[in-house]
C-alpha cells in the first residue's frame, strides 16, 4: 500500500499480487509489504530481500 497525499491509503496491484506469497530468494519467508531504501516496497519478512520497490 502507498499513502497517498491526502493522507489515505492507496492500494497498488502489484503489492497485492505479490503479499502473502513465498520469498523466491529464501526458504523461509514470506512478502510482506515494507520499506526498503526509503521506498515503499513489498519485501521479505526472513531475509529482507525487496520484491518489488514503488516510486
């Protein structure tokens, strides 16, 4: 999710897509969604590995 200006959350469908699956950099984790560099991100919750970065 990105927070939008106004103060809401906008949803974004490639964190959709990508939340609960399985980390494919590690056996252990799962994505959740994250900050990664200052960036909103969906990243791994074992190894911290971004998935995706949103600009």
């Amino acid at each position: 999710m990105q927070e939008a200006v106004d103060g809401t959350v906008a949803v974004h469908p490639v964190v959709d897509a990508l939340e609960g699956k399985r980390c494919t950099f590690c056996d252990e984790g799962e994505l959740v969604q994250g900050v990664y560099k200052g960036k909103n991100a969906v990243i791994c919750e074992s190894c911290e590995t971004p998935t995706a970065q949103l600009w």
